[in-house]
C-alpha cells in the first residue's frame, strides 16, 4: 500500500530520477517502520472490523450452532480436504460466557470477538487470530495460546494461570490485574503491552519481550526472565524478589520504588535506569552495567556486585552496608551520603567519584584506585586501604581513625582538618600532600619508610606512662 507520503514524493519528483530511487525506497521501507518498532502490522480494530467476513459478526450463536462450527474446525485441523470440515470464523462474534473448556480452536478466526467472562479452560487457541478480541474475566487457565495473535486483545482481570503462550504476540495488549501465575511465554511479545498490576508469579518469560511495556505494581517475583528484553518498561514499585534476570536488558527502564530483594541480575544491562529507593537487598549483580543508573536512596545492603559497572552512577545516600563490591567500576559515581560500612571494595575503581559525607566505618578498600575522589567529611574509621591510590583526592575533614593506610598513595591528596587519630601510614607516600600539620602527623602512625612532606617531621615515638 503507498502511503500518502509515498503519492506526494513520486508527484514531487516524478522527473528527478535520482530521487524518484530514493522515494521508491522510502515507499518499499515505509510498511517496515512498524515493524522495527516491535509490531508486525499496521492492522487496526477498524481494519479488523472492516476485513470480518464471518457470518457471525455481531451475533450470538445459538450454543448447539457453536458447537457444530467448533466440531466442523476440528475435522478442518484433522483433514483440510474433508468436505464436511471448515476453518472456523467467528471473528467479531459475540461470545460472552461461552462454554469453550477444552475446545480445539486452533488457527481459528476469533478477532474481534466478543469473548467477555467465557470459559476457555484448557482450550487449544495456538496459532489463533484473537486480535483486538475482548476477554475480559475470561477463563484462560491451562489453555495453549502458543504462537496466538492476541494484540490489542483486552484481557483485563482473565485469568491465565498455567497457560501456555510461548512466542505469542500482545502487542498493544492489555492485561491489567491479569493472573499469569505460572504461566509458560518464552519468548513472548509484550511491545507497549499494559500489564499493571498484573500477577506474574514464578512465570516463564526467558527472551520475552516487554519493550515499554507497564508493568506498574506487577507480581513478578520468583518469575524466569532469562535474557528478557525489559528496555523502556514501566517497572515502578513492581515486584521482582527471587527473579532470574540473569542477562536481562533493562536499559532504561524505571524501576523507582521497586523490589528486587534477592533477585539475580547477574551480567544484567541496567545502563540509565532508574531505581530510585529500590530494594535490592541481597541481590546478585556481579558484572552487571549499571552505568548511569539512579540508585538515590537504593537499598544494596550485601548485594553481590562483584565487577560491577557503577560509572557515572547515583548512589547518594544509598545503602550499600555490607555490599560486595570488588573490581566495581564506580569512576565518577555519586556515592554522597551512602552508607558503605563494612562494604567490599578491594581493587574498585573510585576515580573521580563522590564520597563526600559517606560512611565508610570498616570498609575494605585494598588497593582500590580513588585518584581524584572526593572524600570530604567521609567517615573512614576503622577502614582497610592498604596499597590504595589516593593521588589527589580530597580527605578534608575526613575520619580517619584507625585506618590502614599502609603503602597508600596519597601524594597531593587534601589532608586538611583530616582526624589521623592512630591511622597506620607506615610505608605510605604522602609527598606534597596538602594541608597536612604535624599535629595531625603525630597523632598517626609513621613508619620509617613513610614519605612526608616538606617541612613535616616523624613524630617521635611515643613515651610509655609511668
């Protein structure tokens, strides 16, 4: 079909053969665009209204006329040829309350159809036209949906448990407060699919696609998305404890408010999502891409991050207590007010980022690379630096009792106001560090392989009281 757009470039140019091409490619490409987009057609209710050709269309059969149109379609499945069989086309019918359980109604024509509270219990829709159909309350437990068309199908409130919809298309769908528990869709199509609420318990969804989809206050907890492509959802304050996303895209996603507690998420994309007071507790996120992700006020309390990929990400007054963060890439990230206490971080990545006013009580942060990071105010008491490079970070005012600081690198870090109350800076190379007193230096513990800076003495060994 050449769109109007299509007309008005081969009139524009119907002389300009070098663009003639190029609009003749456009018009080609044109009913593509949907496509890419995540639908399979342009089809429209209208259209399927307008496309019905079924005798039903509008009416209500008689319950032993449905019966014989169900048995005709069976002996259709069973033999094409067999002249007393005949493809079923109830699209547009009305079948509210329809006694269906158990029919074959495979690659039957049901779009359109009116199929409000029936009951499709263990019915056989595979491969089934139910586009634009209306199955509200409808009883869909157990039934096999498998490559069904159901988009723009209303299934408010239907009842889906345990049904078996693997590669089924919804595009455009709707399934608020749906029951999905436990049902089979590997490799579904939820693109713009309107899932609030929706109850998608211990559900099978590897590589399903939810594509801007809204999943508001959905129940996915214990749900199977393996490689599930959750780029763009709606996932706010829905609940994922206990899911396997291991691989899973969610980029870009907002997840605001949202349960995650114990959930797998391991090489997850999770690049710019939002998951602002988020509760990932516990959850497994070891080399997953968090980048510029929003974690304000998250909850990460021993969440396994393991080499993951923080750059540039929020995580202000996040909490982060007990969290493994070993080779974390966090360059840049905004940790201001994060709660970090006995947090793992040996061999992280902290360039550049801030840590001003964060509380990092017993931290472990060996070798960790924080060249350049802000740690103002930062509560290190008790914290494990050895071997760390803090080249040029910012330690004013900062706690640091008790720390270990051997073989740290702190040259021209700010050290100003910096509390080095019994803080072990033996084999530490503090040249042109800034700020630094010898009041402070001889509260610390020096060694003699300690490198000071100009004008600054080892403090003298302290006497022993009489």
């Amino acid at each position: 079909m050449v769109t109007d757009e299509g007309r008005t470039c081969v009139v524009l140019n119907k002389h300009r053969t070098a663009t003639l091409v190029a609009c003749l490619v456009a018009i080609i490409l044109l009913p593509l665009q949907g496509e890419a987009a995540g639908e399979t057609s342009v089809r429209s209710p209208a259209d399927t209204e307008a496309a019905c050709a079924g005798g039903f269309r509008g009416k209500q059969p008689a319950p032993k006329v449905l019966q014989e149109v169900i048995e005709a379609h069976a002996r259709w499945l069973e033999d094409a040829l067999d002249p007393r069989g005949k493809k079923a086309n109830l699209c547009g019918a009305n079948l509210r309350g329809a006694r269906l359980r158990e029919a074959s109604l495979d690659r039957a024509d049901l779009s359109g159809a009116d199929l409000r509270g029936a009951d499709l219990q263990e019915a056989n829709l595979s491969e089934a036209d139910l586009y634009g159909a209306n199955l509200q309350k409808a009883n869909l437990s157990g039934a096999d949906l498998t490559d069904a068309d159901l988009r723009k199908a209303n299934l408010t409130k239907a009842n889906l448990q345990e049904a078996t919809l693997a590669e089924a298309a919804l595009f455009g769908a709707t399934l608020t407060r749906a029951n999905l528990r436990g049902a089979y869709m590997e490799g579904i199509h939820f693109y713009g699919a309107d899932l609030q609420e929706a109850d998608l318990r211990e559900a099978s969804l590897g590589d399903a696609h939810f594509y801007a989809a809204n999943l508001r206050k959905a129940n996915l907890s214990g749900a199977e998305l393996i490689e599930a492509d959750l780029r763009k959802a709606h996932l706010d304050k829905a609940n994922l404890s206990k899911a396997n996303l291991k691989g899973a895209v969610l980029a870009g996603a907002n997840l605001e408010g949202a349960n995650l507690q114990d959930a797998d998420l391991f090489t997850a994309s999770l690049r710019n999502t939002i998951l602002v007071k988020a509760n990932l507790q516990g959850a497994i996120l070891s080399e997953a891409d968090l980048s510029y992700a929003n974690l304000r006020e998250a909850n990460l309390q021993r969440a396994g991050m393991a080499g993951v990929n923080l750059e540039g990400a929020c995580l202000g007054k996040a909490d982060l207590r007990g969290a493994n963060l070993g080779m974390a890439v966090l360059f840049g990230s905004d940790l201001r007010g994060a709660d970090l206490r006995t947090a793992t971080l040996p061999r992280a990545v902290l360039a550049r980022a801030q840590l001003a006013a964060a509380d990092l009580r017993g931290a472990v942060l060996e070798e960790a690379y924080l060249a350049g990071a802000d740690l103002e105010r930062a509560n290190l008491a008790t914290a494990n630096l050895e071997g760390a490079n803090l080249v040029n970070a910012i330690l004013r005012g900062a706690n640091l009792q008790q720390a270990n600081l051997r073989h740290a690198n702190l040259q021209e870090a700010e050290l100003s106001n910096a509390d080095l109350e019994a803080t072990i800076l033996e084999g530490a190379d503090l040249t042109k560090a800034s700020g630094l007193t010898q009041a402070q230096l001889n509260t610390a513990t020096v060694g003699e392989d300690t490198k000071l800076p100009e004008g600054l003495e080892r403090p003298k060994p302290r006497q022993a009281q009489p």
